[in-house]
C-alpha cells in the first residue's frame, strides 16, 4: 500500500512539474506555475520521507533530513527575499551550483554504498571483485551524475564570481586544447572505470573514482574562466541544463520517477533555452564557448570614429515623450542597477494618462541571466500585455516617435547590421534607429557588456540622456508633471 501510494505521489509531482513547466512560458501564468510545481515537489518530498520502503526498512533519520530541509528553506527564503535585482543573476547561477553539488554528492555516495557493499560481498564470496549483480550501466550513471554534477558546480560558481565582478575573464594560450584534454580524460576514466571494476576489483577504482571528481571540477572552472561577459546569460542557461541533467542521472541510480521527471525537464529546457539565445545573438554554441567574446573593453569617448554625440536635456526629453503618439521604452542592465523598475513604471503610468502609448521592447538577452528583464518590470507590476518581444517591437519601431533606451546598450548596437568586422555582426537587435526620435539613457559613454563602441550613441536621431537611471526618471516624472 505504502509503495503504490508513494507511486503515485511520484505521478502527481511528475505531472505538476509538466504543467508548471508550461504555465513559466507565459509571464501571466509563470507565478502560478511556480507555485504548481512546487507543491508537487512537496508532494513527493514528504511521500519519500514517509511511504518509501526498501526490503521492508523505512527512513529513519527523520531528525537529520528535517533539520537540512529546515536550515535550507531558511537560507532560500532569506536570499531570495532579501536579493537585489542587480544580484539576481548572480544567485540564480549559484543556486544553481548548488543543484549540481548535490547530484554530484548523490553519485559520491552511492559510489561508497557501492564500495561496501562490494566489500561485504568478497568478506563472504572471496576475491574482491564484483559479482554480476553489478552492472555497467548503474556504474557508468553514477560516473555521469559525478562528472556532470561537477562541471555544473564548479562553472556556475565560477560564473557567480563573473558576474558580481570578484573573478575576472581569465584565459592562456592554448587553453581550448587544454580544456579538451581534461575533459576527453574525465571522460575516458569515467567509461574505464566499470571495466576496471571488474577486471581487478574495487580496491583499484577508489583512487580514480575520486581523480575523476577533481579533475571535472577543474574542469568546470576553466570551461568558464575565459567566457566574456556578454555571453553570461547563454553560460547560465547551459549550466542549468548540466545541472537538470545530473539530477536525472540521480533519478535513474534511485529509480525515482519524480526526480528522473524533473531532472529531464530542467535538461531539455535548458537546452531548448541555450539553443534559443543563442538564435537570438546569431551564433553557434561553440562559437560562444571558445570565443571569449566580450572579455575585453573598448573605452569610448566623447568624439568617436563615428562623429560626435549630442545630449538632451530633462526639459526637451519631457516635453519630446509628453506629445508623442508613441513611446517605447527598452530596458537594460543599468534599469537594474539603478533599480529603477518601479520609476520607469511610473513614467508609464504618468504619459498613459496624457494618452501616449507606453510599450516596452525586449530583448531576449537583455540583462545578465535569460528573462532578466522580464522578472524586473514584474516586480514592479508593469503589464505583461505592454511587453513585447524582439520581432514585434521591431515592427512598431517605424511607427514610434520616442524610443527611451534605458542602460542597454549592446541590443541596440546598429553595428550587428552595418559593420562585418564587429563580434556583434549578425546577432538580432532591436531596430530602435528607425524611430522618429531615440534617447539614450546611460551614465557614460562607456561600452556596455560586450566591450564594443555603439554606433547608435552617433546617429542623428539619437540623443543622450546621462545620469543615474532613477534619477533621470524622477527628473522626467517631475518635468511631465509640470507641463
């Protein structure tokens, strides 16, 4: 009875994990989907801790998993609480690590259960060596969960350092060929290691069970190291994938269906979501893992090979947005950092009631993580409905007569069209040029992410806006009001 029921808190988790999946699709839907597929990973929590049985003996160190449930769901609660919308990237990556370091203790532990178990069979059967109830494949799933596991861990902790700015891009001469060889060695110990097993028993595969471990979390750590910054967002949804992926490896070593579902679902759709931005800047995975792109800075200054720039002011930006048609606004990683979300949305609120239209543009790797911006205006209650993403914005932009480009920068580089010889060249931008007018708000005019000169910042239409994000929008708030 126990185990049927506990069968079916698998189903329910599994099939609630499914739905919430499909609700985090649709910004409308992704709390609610959130909050489904966390019940259902309660669901199968509390089924393991008091339905599981295995040979008739149930868990029993209720104490112990509690009390890790307990101090883990306060330190969640309290960073999640408590994070900033400029770190958010940083704790969705080490959380993310986090996931990793757990499949990857899940396979270390099951190594040694394997280890004694072997142990106790040759004190009885005699020599030391594996009996055929030891199968290649349970060995080779604990060896993937390890190096994977690792891999996922080591990076995404590097990644966290990257991005709040405590590790720098880091890259040598011949590195790739470097980072080919540990990995193509994890890899080959990890598919000789089963072989070896049962060729000269348990005792000569501990040592190389644990090389394997160290060298995939070397391994982790200079598969980012060199990544630039520009390319973050890709890297964390990459890892997250890594990391679902693990998971799934532990759900094969415990034959959990709702861990295996989950683990599954995380790994496609990391994938599904690395495949995508990578689409949506116009290169190849590879391309992004050995290209180092972004790594290094280009500092602009106030004359540029592409002519000069002209500011605005506050008084001429209010009175341009208050008798427009038309205003879009194009968020950015500086939007965040001046955590501006809630002024930029009183500016909307402010122009909607003198009857100007206020949409918002979205590029799917604006920002330092995948949806960055999204999660950002939904903090401040913007409607989703004024959201539009890349394609549809693009086809608005011919007809709106104020775009305010608030902190992005590489997004809306024209260079990704016009200039061959830019590591932008061929990545979808947002076409903010073909407005009537366009203000860029920034504080400098330093390069953004990716460390390239923006030809926007030259263009005729374009005028620059400086200062702090919030505070220019307070200024314009003020100013509108005034008018």
């Amino acid at each position: 009875m126990g185990l049927s029921l506990l069968t079916v808190c698998y189903l329910v988790a599994s099939i609630t994990f499914i739905l919430g999946l499909k609700m985090l699709s649709n910004p409308v839907t992704a709390r609610k989907g959130n909050l489904i597929a966390a019940t259902g990973m309660s669901i199968a929590i509390i089924g393991t801790l008091f339905l599981y049985e295995d040979e008739g003996q149930h868990l029993h160190n209720h104490l112990w998993i509690f009390t890790g449930i307990l101090i883990g769901g306060v330190v969640g609660t309290l960073a999640a609480k408590k994070v900033k919308m400029t770190a958010m990237p940083e704790m969705v990556s080490l959380f993310n690590g986090m996931g990793g370091a757990c499949a990857a203790l899940i396979s270390i532990v099951e190594f040694n259960h394997l280890e004694h178990s072997i142990k106790a069979f040759s004190g009885t059967a005699g020599n030391g060596y594996v009996n055929e109830n030891f199968s290649f494949g349970f060995v080779w799933t604990i060896c993937l969960g390890l190096i994977i596991g690792s891999i996922s861990f080591a990076g995404s902790v590097i990644a966290w350092g990257k991005l709040n700015g405590r590790i720098k891009d880091f890259s040598f001469k011949g590195q790739h060929l470097a980072n080919l060889i540990i990995f193509a060695t994890v890899i080959g110990l990890g598919i000789y290691l089963p072989i070896n097993m049962m060729t000269n028993g348990i005792q000569s595969i501990s040592t190389n069970f644990y090389i394997i471990l160290i060298l995939a979390l070397i391994y982790g750590i200079f598969f980012v190291l060199p990544i630039g910054g520009a390319d973050m967002p890709v890297v964390i949804s990459l890892l997250n994938s890594f990391t679902g992926v693990a998971a799934a490896c532990g759900g094969f070593l415990y034959d959990n269906k709702a861990m295996l579902t989950g683990g599954i679902l995380v790994g496609a759709a990391g994938t599904l979501l690395t495949i995508l931005m990578c689409k949506a800047m116009n290169r190849s995975l590879m391309n992004v893992l050995i290209g180092s792109f972004g790594s290094k800075a280009v500092v602009a200054g106030p004359k540029s090979a592409h002519g000069n720039y002209k500011e605005i002011s506050i008084s001429d930006a209010a009175m341009l947005m208050s008798y427009a048609h038309q205003v879009m606004i194009v968020p950015g990683y500086g939007l965040a950092v001046a955590q501006a979300q809630h002024a930029c949305h009183d500016l909307e609120k402010l122009l909607t009631e003198k009857g100007v239209t206020v949409k918002y543009a979205i590029h799917p790797v604006a920002g330092r993580m995948p949806g960055h911006m999204n999660v950002l205006l939904a903090e401040a209650d913007v409607s989703y409905d004024n959201l539009l993403e890349m394609e549809q914005a693009n086809e608005e932009f011919p007809s709106t007569d104020v775009v305010l480009v608030l902190g992005a920068n590489d997004v809306v580089n024209p260079a990704a069209k016009t200039d061959p010889s830019s590591p932008i060249y061929g990545m979808p931008i947002l076409d903010v040029e073909l407005a009537k007018n366009c203000i860029v708000n920034k504080r400098s005019m330093k390069p953004g992410y990716a460390g390239i000169e923006n030809e926007l910042f030259f263009q005729p239409k374009t005028s620059m806006l400086f200062g702090d994000a919030k505070k220019v929008l307070h200024d314009l708030i003020s100013e509108i009001k005034n008018l």
